[in-house]
C-alpha cells in the first residue's frame, strides 16, 4: 500500500495505526487456533487461508475500489468475465477433489458409465464460492444459479441418466457447453410454489411438451441469469396430460443457442433490469408461447410418462415436493454460511475503525471510540454474532451434505426415499430457521456498523453500501424471511405438541434436543429452574430452551382461545428467532467443550468463553420484552443479573477486540475498505483511495457540466457586484 | 397510463385492482379532513395539494423510473439542471411570500436598505423543498447546503451586514449569483466540531486571514456542492490572533470565480466520489494552502476583530457555540418533517401492494397478503408511524420557527440573546430527540416495507432501494443518531434531577410537560397507576410520560452505583426514543382533541383514535422489555392487555388501510414505483416500467456482450454433442 498525502504530515493529530498496533499487541488470544476453531478443523482451516490468499492475488477475480465505480451496464460484464475465470477454477477445484491434479477429469466424467458428480467432487469449488462472497457475491450467485439451483434441481428430480447428460456430457458441472438458470418463480408466485400457473401440455403425436406462459402474472421473473447468459432454465410448471393437472414438475427448457447465444423461437426474454444490489447479476422475465421440448426433458425421477394411447403418467407428489426444494435448500444452507463470511469483513472493518478512530475527549488526545461503552454496545456483539455463526454453520453443513447425500444415493427407491424424508423436514425446520435468522442478523450488523464508522461508513469506498444493499436479498430470495420463519415455526409447535404427549422425534439432532419429551418433563418439574441465574456456561444455551418451551407453551394457549391459527404468526415468528439463538450457543458450546476444540490455549478459551457469553447475554436484553413476558426471568433479573453482566462482558472482550477480527485472516483485498485494513492506517488509505477513484482539482481547475453552473448563477440577476467586500478585493490578495 | 401485455388476458388470475377499488369503497374515512388534521389547517392542506400536482406535472424536475437507471456521472448533471430549474421557483416562491407576485423582488431584496430577508420569505419555498423530498432528496439536498446551511449560517452568525450582503445583494437567496457550500466537517472531526483544526491566522499586516489545513486529517471532507457547484463556502476553522486560539468561528471562502467556475489557487478540491446513496450531490474534499480572505469574511455578529496594534477581539463563545448549530438546527427540523413524507410515500406502495397481492390459500382465488395477522403486523404500524409524525412536526415547526425568529430579531443585542438561550436548549432537546428517532424509524420503515413487498420490493423501480440508501444518511449526518439521543437523553437527565428537586422548567413547552415538579409528584403518589391500563385515550400518551420518569429514575440509580455517567449512555439513547414517542403521542392526542382537529365526521375522528393507539400499543409491545424491567407493565398486563389489544387494533385498522394512505393524496409521480399506483393495476404498471427501461428480446436476439459467453460455454469441452435428446432435436421440433 503506498501513501501519499498533499499536507503536512509532521505533527499529525491523529495516529490510529498506533492505536491499533497497541490493541494488537495487548491481547495475547491465539488467532491461529480461534481460525481452527471457528473452521471446524485444522484441515479446514488451512485450505480457507490457502485459498483466500490465492484468490486474494487474482486480479482478474478481485477488484480493488474501482469495483464500487461499476454501474449496471458494467458490471454486468465485468462479472460475465469473472465468470469465465471461476470456470477455469472450477474444473481445477474438481480435479483436485477427484485425486489432486488428475488428469483427464472431463474424459472420465463425461464417460458413458461415468459414475455421477458428487459433492465430494464440488466441495473444493464450493469452498470458493463461499470466500468469494465476501468478495463479490454477485459473482457468486451468477455461477450459483448455474451449478447450484439448475444443477441441483436436475440432481434432486432428474434420472441418473439426466443427471449425467446434463451436468456431465453437456459438461454444465464443469462450467462449459451450456449454462443453466433456475426458472422457479413467477411475477405472480415466489413463495408459493404450488400455484405456479406455466404450463407444461404433453403431446402424445409428437412426444413432446408444449410450454406456455397463460398469463402475464405466469411471466417467469427475477430469474437469474436469464437476461443474459442462460442457454437452459430447469422451468418449474405445471404438467397436464390429457387435460389433467397433475401440479408442478421441473421441466429443462433450452433457451438459447450456446454457440451463437442466439435466442430460440417461441421465446421472449427480457431484462429485469436494475435493482437494489447485486447489479452483475443478469436477472430475466421469459415467457413461453408454446415452446417445444421433448418428453426426455421433463426431469423424471419422481414423475414418468410412457407414450401410448393414453399415455401413462407416473409421479409421486410427496418425493416430488420435498425433493423439489432440495436445490433451494442449498442456497439456504449456503446462507447461513455467507453470513459468518460477510459477517466477518465488515465486523474486522467496523473494529478496526472504532480502535483508530478518535471523537471527544480532551483535544490533542481525544478518547477512541472503543472506549465508550455505548460504542462497545454497537459493535461487540455484532463480532460475537459473527463468532456465533460459526460451529453452527459447520454443523448446518455437516447435516446438509448427510441429508442430501442419502437423497443422492436413494436414487428412485421408495423405500430408501421413506426414510430420507424425516431428516429433510429436519434439515428443514434447521436451515430455514438459521437462514432467516442469521440473514437478518447480518443485515443487520451491517446497518449498525456502517452508522458507527459515521459519515465514513456512507462512502462507497468503505464497502458498507454495495455490501448492504448486495446482502439484503438474503432476506427474501430462496424463501422469504418471514415466510420460513413461520413455517419453522410451525413445525416446531407440532413438534411440541407431539413431544408434550410423549411422543420422540423422528430425526433427533442436538439442536431440537429441548423438543425430547423428557426435557419438557425436566423443565415441568423445576429442573431446570436455576438455568436463568447464569451461574454455569451451560446455562448461557439452556436459557433459549427453557424459553423456547416457554414460548411454545403460550403460544398453543392463545391459539386455544382465539382459535385462529394466523392469531400466534408473530409468536411463531420469534420461536423461530429463539431456535436459532439455541442453535447458535449450543453448537459454540459443544465445540468449545468438545476434545476438537482446538483451543489449547487457557486464555484464548478464557475469552472465547467471554464472546459466547456476550451473544447470549446481548440477544436476552434484545429480546427481553418476550423473557420477560413468558417469566423466564423477572424483571429485577434484567436489571441485577443481565444489565450489569452486558456492560462488564463489554469491557472484558473490547480488549480483544482487534485480535478477534484479526482471527478471521482476512487479507486486505477482500476487506477492500480503506478505514478497515490491517496496517489501520485509517486515514491515508482512505484518502488514497478516494483520490484514485477521482483525482483532485487545483486552480484554475473546472469541474463537469461548468457551463450549466455558470449559467444558472450568472443569469439576469439585476445587482452590483461592484462593492466591497467582494471577489475583485479577494483578487488583489491573493496574486 | 398505458398499458400493454404480451400475453392472453381473457382470463386473469389476478384482479389486484379490484381489491385495491373494493377496499376504496368499504370504508367511509374522509381523507379530505385527514389531509387537514396531518398538514394542520386547512390552508396548509390546500397549499401541499397544489404545489405537490404543479411538481408532479413538471417533467423538467421529476422523472419516471428511468430515474433509477442514473449512474453517478449523469445523476450529478441531471441534478445540476434540476437545480437551475429549482432557482427560478425559489424566486417565483419569494415573491408570492412577499405579496402574491410582487413585481420587482429582486430590486427590492438587493437594495442598499432592504430590509433583512425572512423565514416568511421562504417559506412556500420551504415547502416545496419539503415536498421534492419524497421525489428526489439529492436535489433537496443540494439547494439546501446552498440556502439552508451556508445561507443559515451566515443569518445565525453574521451581522445584519453581512447578511444583507452574501444573502441578497450577491443573491444567493435568490439562487443566483453565487453558490454556497458549509465546510464544517472534516475527515477527522464530524460530531467534535469544538475540536475542528482548520486554522484561520488573522495577519494584521494586510488585515486578512490565512486559511490553512494543517493535517490531512484536518481536510474538509463530505461537503456537499465542494466538489463542482459550490464557489463560496463558509468554512469552520480555529480564529487564531497573536498566537491565541480563539476557538472555531465561521468565515466565507471564495473558493471559485462564478463567471467561470475557475478553481482560485491555493485551493485544492476533490470529489468524494461514489456514495451509498444520493450521488447528485458533488461532495467533495478541500484543502487550503494559506488561502487569505478580507477581515470582513469573518462572520462578526458574536466576533469582531479590530485592526490596531495589537488588534483587538471581541468574542462570545456562549453565543457563538448555541447560534453556531442553527444551520444545522434546521435540517434536524426539516428531517422530522421528510420523514413524514418519506414514510408517506413507501406506506402507500406498500399497503397497495398488500392490499392487492395474493399468496397462497384456494387456488384461484388466494388470500391477499393483508388478510395474514403477520402481514397486518408488518405493514399496518408502519401506516401508524407516519400519522404519527404529523402533528408533532407541525408543532416542532412552529417551535423552530418561533425560537429562530427570536434570534435573529435578537440581532447582537445580549440582552435579548439570553432569553433565546433557554429556548434553544428546549428546541435542541425536542428536535436532537426527534430528528435520531423518526429517522431511524423510518429507516426501519422503509426496510420493512421493503421486505413487506417480496422480491418486487428489491426492483429498483418500485423506490424502495434507492429510496433507503438516499435516506439512512439522515442516520449520521447533522448530528449522528446516536450522539444525538444520547445528548438529547443527557439534557433530559438534567432537567429531571432538578425537577426532582421543585426546579421548574426556564422554557416549558407541552412534551417535556412529564419533567414538571408537580407531575413527578404526582407520579411518586401513585396518581397515575392507572395509566397502564389503557383505559382512556390520553393513557396512550400518558404511559410514555410515565415510563420516562422510572427510566430517568433508573438511570440516575445505575450512575450512582457504577459511578460512570458513560454506563447509563445505552439507556439514555432509549431515554430519547420514549420522548419522541411522548411528543409524538401528545402531539398527535392535543391535535385531534382540540377544536382545530378539522375531523368533523365521527367515523373517521373513530378511526384516528384507532391508529393512535395502534403506534402507542406497537412501541410498547417493541419496548416491552424496557418497560417491563421497569415495573410500568407487569408481564401478566403484556400478554392481557397489550397482546391482544395489538392483534385487534390491526384487525380494526386494515379496513381503512388503502384510505388511510389515499389521504396522503400523493399523486403517482410521487410514487413513481408501479406496484404502488393509485389505481392498482400492479402487474401491468410494473411490466411496463421494466419494458419501459429494458425493451424485450425475441428470437433471435443476442444479449450484449455475447461472443464472452459463447467462448466461455464453447471452450475445449471435449465432450460429445450429438447424443439424444440434444439441441439438435429441439430444432427438428421447432422448426
């Protein structure tokens, strides 16, 4: 990083970079071994730092400022050319996988037998996919909808046979030959999947389906990749065999030439044009006036035709909507993981400028804005939220892949399949929960901290608004928050219900472990009475569980006497908020607990304890209208035990604060924000930066648009400017 | 509005315009009266309603959705026309001010003796500021540096000369001659202004001052209009005579020749470059290199310097730190006001949207979005919030306007100066208190609402993204939320401890009524335990009063014991957030109780007193933790009381939703985001804005930047295409 500034720099007023380096080298945490921690393993850990410092380098991939300049058009482009890039990465990440740098990996995938695709084979990739979020996301989602949302729907409702044409033959999971987008959502149904209108009409003389858009709400919309660079949607529609509805199927539709991108008749495509965030990625509408396409393209796991006169219709509606879900499951785990990521960049960047900067206090030596608590309580918890995420996202993960990996290789076997379903709904209550809580709370973090690095927040330059605005999508897409809040929600409460009578779970995870009934029967007989002292660690993630069951518990009392389900949406809505803070503390707390902690360090554990306990603490004072309603706790609790342990948790972890961003490792380059990189030069990177971006004026210097300027101000205006003081004496002096 | 569909609309799913026409004719409120009761007379009513359809008719100053296709470069421009536009309306409005269209205002405004000019003056100028605020803030924002804050500046702290001078002979109130910047902020100082380092060096030789950045840190920075219209700037900088620090004073700097827009030399300027939001607005960074001004640039109504040897100063720094804010006073009034109309604007998308969209439920004929408890609970408060923001900053306005008129009748003269005193420390608590939390809520408003609408919420087109990044900067800049409550709170902690002790208030005004001796009083005698029942009407305000002074209580026992006034700061900032609740609710109770409600009709006075308590009943649900802590609720009132009162207040007010944001009257112009047009075609409004901005593809159209795509996917594959079913036989099919 070279600096250079135009004044004087002999007495500056302000050193932040001591600051920062005195915080650094107060704290004797262990980054290291808070990396292996938060990773889940050394392994792990090792490949992440491997791979962030490659990609760090890669300028073709990562950007510096000039990334915050792009406007709709060129940033388009610009991502539509990363992603040739990330295709090289791609097969380079499979070969890898496959036996480090094997040789021929297409011959051998795409291969008649070729065995199919698995995750094992895509987990290196995956892994960069998810750093390269905190890097441009955009990006990320662009090759996402191709090897994510069309590749795993074609994994979850295609053939072994379909499978391996699509992904491996037509080589859409090496990134070549044909590139896919996910035509699920319609301009009239997102969430409500069961009531897509696209039409899907099987053909018996030809053999074929004719695809139709009845509607102009049954536009397929917001679909990503469409506008631009997607020759196959996977297109969710409704399939009618001889006049019967037999409800929504996955049918791959090709849309446009892949060598020539031309677009195919009976096609129109639009652009969707500009959005909130995310501007590089080539968001679609399509409509289908009759589009052709033969009986194999319909995705046939779960749903068959046999040609004949009639034709045999084949499907199993139950297998179809749950496996129908699982490609937006993996966006939903994927979430949850993205929120540790970004949660990270901008935590380390917020820290970093609450250490450096000064505000108040005695002049010449102005206090640091860390040293104010109402500072700490802005921005401490908002690092132990992203601390929080992380031994629950390697969790989520873990459960994922198990999960899916049974659904893979289930294949069309029924029986196999019963048995996948119980974990799926599991998967499920877990992932929506966690993606719509941790979404919000990362959108949330990046609200707050942007506010405390003030004015300096607002700048582009600073990372704050492309990352806000890019992020805040993650609160809609791939399921609406509140939309899966409630549905988890839900699904608890009948756990509950069923639990309450005795009844055990079917797929029991440590997670849901406060839904066994014989922790209900615990908590009913005052077992667990002494948790909301917070005296013992454990008592910092039973807390969410003895409110959990309280919560529930109330819930079915008023839904009893207003006999309106709808009546206890908002509860459901913060059950599910809750799940996700037990799900949190209790995945940290294991971890630490665990003999893989990988902390052998006392101190580091020590503060490592400290942060858990903070999130805790922080989340029961946010949410102590609810605790304090259900009577988990009274209120002089609140204020003798919660108030006071908040303030002094504050002051304990402000110590480390630098160190504990510090741990994440994140190089400059994918902090790309001046007032948060590591030298914590704070206010010279940032000055260079801005002038990079637009260099500075000196006399007699005119700016843009000038003739407008001085027509507006030069215009008839009637008075002397003859007198003094005026500019002509301004003129005199400065000669 | 035209509209058009590529599809077969014989048979429509959807029929959102009429559930929009039904709801419109179900209920009976008069938006007529409301409009009256939120603008506060009939005569204001009249004046928005005119002024908002002349705005919405001038395609010179407000654009359609392509307004969302701006990229930096061409919002700057097309702003800087917007601006010259603006001008000639700035005079037309001065004189309508002045006696329905004077003939000759400018003569008589720049005339030697003219007398000074008036907030009369501007004010329906004012008002269409207001007003353009709901259409384009960057606009607002860039004449309001012009003639709000330098022109404010220099009426707060210049003499009667000086003003006559900068404001009318020079024209800058009139728009013309000269543009004005407010250099206050620098890279290192935003909120410590007392601690700004420019330095100002009087040299008695040439009776001049030298103007001089003396660290980078010390670069004005952020000041909006610097980097291409501005060419004069009042710059904040350190007085310095005879070696003496005279702490920080106002002075004028010409910084560009008007004639030509010429930088002068020794100036150095830079352009912020790209921000989060609001990028028609050139900010900009300048440094001074010894830049020297006449003596008379020092704006001298509480500073004079006397040339002599030595030279002589004459100083109040009491007067000059209290008018040295009144600039930014105003923009903290004004922004209690935009949030009105702000949150007017997204409250109307939004309920249209949840009015006419359908999700789930039979099929065919789904449930409309507004119909789900939930969904009531997300929009309809949000409605309520902003009726709420009416009357108080009707009243905030008038406050503003009377304590300000005061001090500039006040002129130098001590005497009176004094009496102003106690009333700016009133408007400063009522308007830092106001200004952080409407801001803030209808931050969290426009958010919400946002996600409210789905996926449609994250087009540019429906408003909602820009909409947020042009708002949260209200968040930070004159005066940061944060640093504002917690202030705000400190004020009020003060005036309690000395109400405690039977000191009256120096400037009572009624929504700081609760720190009256006698109230507190009453308080401590158990006279107002019945408020939290929410039995009668005034209770709804009465429990924020009520809650303050337990929370004020509270706060001075925390300091007792940590013996740390920065321990109680997170509680302060809540303290400021229950006041504004208080004046908000006060205001709101005294507005439609007194004989100037203009609410004649029962019915829709029955309706307003429905949303009143359905904001009151919403906070203290939000707040409920708080309030609970504080034993004003007991958990048992929580969930009997205020739980179910909440569930069906949103039953009760949902029937008059799409009236209630109707009497905003907002022509769509205003709107200018199709999902939320007064006539509720949503679908083919926002089809059309998006084909609008994107015109369609059909076969065989090639998307931009085509030839990246087809090396990408056509790259050494190594694969076999001619395997069936494949693209060939989809041609066979189509052909």
């Amino acid at each position: 990083m070279t600096r250079t500034t135009t004044v004087d720099q002999s007495k500056p007023v302000f050193l932040p970079k001591k600051f920062i380096e005195k915080a650094r080298s107060k704290s004797n945490v262990q980054i290291n071994e808070i990396h292996t921690f938060l990773e889940g393993s050394p392994e792990q850990s090792k490949l992440i730092l491997e791979m962030m410092n490659e990609l760090a380098g890669d300028s073709y991939l990562v950007e510096g400022t000039e990334y915050y300049e792009h406007n709709k058009a060129t940033s388009r482009e610009a991502t539509a050319k990363k992603l040739a890039r990330l295709a090289g990465y791609l097969e380079h990440d499979i070969k890898r996988a496959r036996d480090e740098f094997h040789r021929d990996v297409r011959g051998e995938l795409q291969a008649a037998d070729a065995p199919l695709i698995t995750n094992k084979d895509l987990s290196f990739f995956l892994k960069r996919l998810d750093l390269l979020t905190i890097v441009d996301p955009q990006l990320v989602t662009r090759m996402g909808v191709n090897l994510l949302l069309f590749g795993n729907c074609v994994r979850g409702n295609g053939t072994d046979e379909q499978i391996r044409y699509w992904l491996q033959e037509r080589g859409l999971a090496l990134g070549t030959g044909l590139f896919g987008c996910f035509a699920m959502t319609e301009m009239g149904h997102g969430s409500n999947v069961a009531n897509i209108q696209t039409l899907a009409t099987y053909e018996p003389a030809t053999d074929t389906f004719k695809i139709t858009t009845p509607d102009l709400v049954a536009t397929k919309w917001w679909i990503g990749g469409a506008a631009h660079s997607a020759t196959h949607a996977t297109v969710y529609a409704r399939l009618i065999v001889e006049g019967k509805d037999y409800g929504v199927k996955t049918f791959v539709v090709p849309l446009r030439d892949p060598e020539t991108m031309e677009l195919f008749p009976t096609i129109t495509i639009g652009d969707i044009g500009a959005k909130m965030g995310r501007d590089g990625i080539d968001n679609g509408w399509i409509q289908f006036h009759g589009t052709v396409i033969p009986r194999e393209y319909l995705l046939s796991r779960f749903t068959k035709i046999t040609p004949g006169n009639p034709p045999r219709v084949e499907t199993n509606n139950t297998f179809e909507s749950v496996c129908g879900y699982t490609a937006l499951l993996s966006g939903r785990v994927g979430m949850v993981k993205e929120s540790f990521r970004v949660g990270q960049r901008f935590a380390t960047i917020a820290t970093r400028y609450a250490v450096g900067r000064q505000q108040f206090g005695e002049r010449g030596n102005e206090t640091q804005l860390i040293d104010y608590p109402l500072h700490q309580y802005r921005v401490l918890p908002q690092i132990a939220l992203v601390y929080l995420l992380g031994p629950v996202s390697v969790n989520l993960d873990k459960l994922y892949f198990n999960t899916v990996n049974s659904l893979y290789a289930a294949g069309s076997d029924i029986k196999k399949m019963q048995s996948v379903i119980d974990g799926m709904k599991t998967l499920f209550i877990e992932s929506a929960a966690l993606k719509a809580t941790a979404t919000w709370l990362v959108a949330g973090l990046i609200d707050e901290l942007r506010q405390s690095c003030g004015g300096h927040g607002y700048s582009s330059y600073n990372g704050f608004g492309k990352g806000y605005n890019d992020w805040v999508v993650q609160c809609t897409w791939e399921g609406d928050n509140n939309v899966l809040s409630l549905t988890s929600g839900k699904s608890i409460l009948k756990l509950f219900t069923e639990a309450a009578k005795g009844r055990k779970l079917k797929a029991p995870i440590s997670s849901l472990s406060y839904l066994a009934p014989e922790y209900i029967q615990k908590l009913n007989t005052g077992a667990l009475n002494n948790v909301t002292s917070l005296s013992t660690l454990s008592d910092y993630h039973e807390i969410w569980a003895v409110s959990l069951i309280k919560y529930l518990a109330f819930s079915v009392g008023v839904m009893k006497s207003t006999r309106n389900p709808d009546s206890i949406s908002k509860y459901l809505v913060s059950v599910a908020k809750f799940h996700a803070f037990h799900s949190m503390t209790k995945s940290f707390y294991e971890q630490l607990t665990s003999d893989n902690s990988y902390i052998k360090d006392e101190a580091t554990r020590d503060v490592l304890w400290k942060v858990y306990k903070l999130f805790s603490v922080y989340f029961i004072d946010k949410f102590s209208g609810e605790l304090l309603q259900l009577k988990v706790l009274t209120p002089d609790q609140m204020s003798s035990i919660i108030q006071p342990q908040l303030l002094s948790l504050l002051q304990e972890v402000k110590v480390h604060c630098i160190k504990l961003t510090d741990a994440f490792q994140l190089p400059d380059a994918f902090i790309n924000a001046p007032i948060g990189y590591y030298d914590g030069d704070i206010y010279h990177n940032y000055f260079n930066e801005v002038t990079k971006n637009a260099p500075k004026d000196v006399a007699p210097g005119v700016p843009p648009y000038a003739n407008l300027l001085t027509s507006l101000l030069g215009r008839d205006s009637g008075f002397e400017r003859s007198g003094a003081p005026s500019e002509q004496l301004f003129r005199r002096l400065t000669k």
